[in-house]
C-alpha cells in the first residue's frame, strides 16, 4: 500500500479506536466460568437420583451449552474485528 501522503494533500485525518482489551478477556473468561460449570452438572447428572432431577440438569446444560456458543460466537466476532481495519481516503 502506498503512503498517503504521496499521492496527495492530507485536508484532513480522524482515528477512531475502540479498546477491546477488557471485552476480550471478559468474553475469555465468562467462556472459561462457563465450561466449569457445565463439567460440574454433567458431573452431577451422573449422580442424579429422580427424574425430575435429571430433567432440571439436562436444562441447565442445555441452557449452559447455548451460552457457551453464544460466548464463543462474539469472542470469534471480536477476534475478527480485532485483525480488521481500514482506511477511508475521501
């Protein structure tokens, strides 16, 4: 890519930056909690005793499976958007 400033006048420049920094590690975190805590119910699946007990922890794991592809899904985005940037020259 050539520089700019070689092909004309620069009127004028504007830098937007968002710091993704702590989002990223929120979402790598709250990704990490989650699969904690889904190894925990499969655990306690294992040792369920009725079935309605069996029925509220397949819930949870399914409700916990969702949010760890929700997690993973904006951590994929945010790694995107991380590696993408662009220059408008007007």
């Amino acid at each position: 890519m050539h520089n700019p400033e070689s092909i004309g006048k620069i009127v004028s420049k504007t830098v937007h930056v968002d710091d993704v920094i702590k989002h990223y590690y929120d979402l790598e975190t709250d990704m990490k909690t989650k699969r904690i805590h889904l190894n925990r119910y499969q655990a306690y699946l294992q040792k369920a005793s009725s079935t309605d007990e069996l029925l509220k922890l397949e819930r949870t794991i399914n409700d916990v499976t969702g949010e760890i592809a929700k997690l993973e899904s904006d951590f994929r985005d945010l790694k995107n958007l991380i590696s993408y940037s662009t220059l408008d020259i007007i």
